[in-house]
C-alpha cells in the first residue's frame, strides 16, 4: 500500500509540475474557445433575429406592392435597404418594387431598384436576374449602350442562355443581324431541348432567315 501511495504521488507531483508549465495556456485556450462558442451562438441569433424582422418588413412590402401605391413602395424599400440590406428578403423586395413599377410605367424608379439590387446583392441570382431585367428596360429605352454594359459581365450557368437572348436582343435593334445572330446561336445551344425558350430563340433564328446550329451529339 506504501509502494502504491508512492506511486500516486509521483503522479501527483507530474501533474502539478505539467500544470504550473502548461496550466496558463491551456486556460487561455479554454477562454478562447468559450468565447468562439459565445460568438458564434450569438451570431446565429443574430441571423435568425434578423430573418424574422426581415421577412415581416418583406410581406409589408407585398401588401404595398399589391396596392400599387409607388411612393410608399420606395419608402418600405428604403427601410429595407437601411435595415436588412444583406438580406434575401431586401433582394427580393427591390425586384418586386422594380416589377410594380415597371408596370405601370414608372421606368425610371424601376431601374433605380434594379440598379441597387444588381450592385448590392451578394447572391449571385439574385443580380443576375436584376442585371437581365434592368437591360430590358434598357433596351426598351434604346439606352442599348447601357443595356450591353449590364449584359457583359459573365452571368452564372443558369443565366447564360438568357443573357446571349437578350444580347442578341439588343444587336437586332441596333440593326446589327450578324451579331444578333450570334447571340442567339449561343441561347439557343444553351437551352433545354424542348424548352419553351427555346423555341422563342428559334423563330428569332429563322426571322433572320437562320436555322439553329445543332450542339454536339444533338439535331435539331
């Protein structure tokens, strides 16, 4: 018994030894991982305090939008803006208040909300969406300029097609066929088979006077 509580207290000894060498260290990292935890806790109770906020302020937006009233639409977009700017739900208001005011004509507040949302959005379909909209009411300003500068960046896979339409667009009203005609060639080898859009892009073709050149391992 004498031998085993000799033993223990070498053991002992070791153990205080490690901790007067290591004991501060491993109580700073504690600290620190404590605090990372916190942080990130809070964080994400931050987030989800903010989606909820951010979502109700959308729906006061919808209601708005449904009235069609566009000078309380832009005040209820501004405090999106103010307030939840980083948010889904700010994006997706400024392509509603863009969309109600587009159709009643009001061309210029339409482009300032998709101007904000194409500049700002972090998410990249959102701004795409934002930057084929806004060329569209471009194009139908005949800003076709402005329009091709919306349209010359690269756009996401799933918005590719569309952003070659809808330059193909543009060169067609500048009368310039064989641009146009380019363009939609890329549309057309970018969209589904079958799609509907497709066959949008097919009577485009064929009002030049083109038929679609068939991608690899496809006929038309």
């Amino acid at each position: 018994m004498a031998h085993l509580d000799l033993e223990e207290q070498e053991q002992l000894d070791q153990l205080k030894q490690f901790w007067k060498q290591y004991g501060g260290l491993i109580s700073w990292a504690l600290i620190v991982l404590l605090g990372i935890y916190a942080g990130w806790n809070g964080w994400q109770y931050w987030q989800r305090k903010q989606a909820v906020q951010a979502t109700a302020l959308y729906e006061e937006v919808e209601r708005i939008a449904a009235s069609g009233d566009g000078a309380r639409l832009d005040r209820a977009l501004g405090d999106m803006k103010d307030k939840f700017a980083g948010t889904a739900q700010a994006q997706q208001a400024g392509l509603l208040t863009a969309a109600v005011h587009a159709s009643a004509g009001r061309n210029d507040a339409a482009r300032a909300a998709l101007s904000w949302v194409a500049e700002q959005s972090g998410d990249e379909g959102y701004k795409a969406v934002a930057r084929l909209r806004l060329a569209g009411l471009l194009l139908d300003a005949k800003s076709y300029d402005e329009a091709l500068k919306q349209l010359a960046d690269s756009f996401p896979a799933g918005f590719a097609a569309l952003a070659a339409d809808r330059r193909g667009d543009v060169y067609l009203a500048q009368g310039k066929k064989a641009e146009a005609a380019a363009e939609y060639q890329k549309a057309w080898a970018g969209l589904e088979p079958g799609s509907s859009y497709r066959n949008v892009v097919d009577v485009k073709l064929a009002s030049l006077g083109l038929a679609p050149a068939a991608t690899a391992g496809e006929k038309k």
